[in-house]
C-alpha cells in the first residue's frame, strides 16, 4: 500500500472512531436512573389516581342529572381551589400551578358532567 493510501486509511479511521465515540452516549449516571424510575413511578400513580377521581365525577354527574342539578358548582369549587392552594403551599407545590391543574380537571369534570345531562 502505499504511503497516500496509508495517509488515507488512517485518516478514515480517525474518522469512524470519532464519530464512534460521538454517536454514544455517555452512560446515565444511577442517580438520575433512580431519579428517573422514582417519576415513572410517581406518573402511574397520577394517572391511577385521576382515573379513580373521574369513577368519581362520573357518579356525581349521573346524581346531578337525576337531581336535575347544574353541571358546575361554582360556590364548591371556590372553596376546593382553597383549600387546595392551602395543601399545595404546605406542600411545598406552588399554589398558582396547584390552581391551574385543578381548574384543568374542574374544566373536564364539567364537560363531563354536561355529556351526561345530555345523554352521551
């Protein structure tokens, strides 16, 4: 072979072994693992406990349309986003997030409850 050739060769592999090295990643360290493992965890029981919430909803919007009741409650739900500002600011949670998800669901609770009244 000859010396351009051997130039070329070894440049080539300089090359794949760089973009070797550059297309893997570096290892997770374990703490971000566990980190990680511990929100997968902490997401099922969200989603677990949301579903549980709206079996619940369900059973009051049923109520409410057998009652002929309004879908929203406006005074109940005043009171639930205080005392839910009130467990997220001793929680730790920011009380202004804690209010924007909780209206989120309220939000969904009445589209529900509305589907029900109508017959859906």
């Amino acid at each position: 072979m000859s010396p351009a050739h051997q130039h070329e060769d070894a440049s080539l592999n300089s090359a794949r072994s760089s973009e070797a090295t550059l297309a893997q990643p570096a290892p997770t360290p374990p703490q971000l693992v566990a980190l990680r493992a511990t929100i997968d965890n902490l997401d099922a029981v969200l989603v677990h406990v949301l579903a549980e919430r709206f079996k619940c909803t369900r059973q009051v919007g049923e109520l409410k349309r057998d009652l002929d009741l309004p879908a929203a409650d406006h005074q109940r739900e005043a009171q639930q986003i205080a005392r839910l500002e009130a467990l997220a600011r001793d929680s730790g949670l920011d009380p202004v997030f804690a209010q924007k998800f909780f209206n989120f669901i309220v939000s969904e609770v009445i589209r529900h409850h509305e589907a029900i009244k109508e017959g859906a």
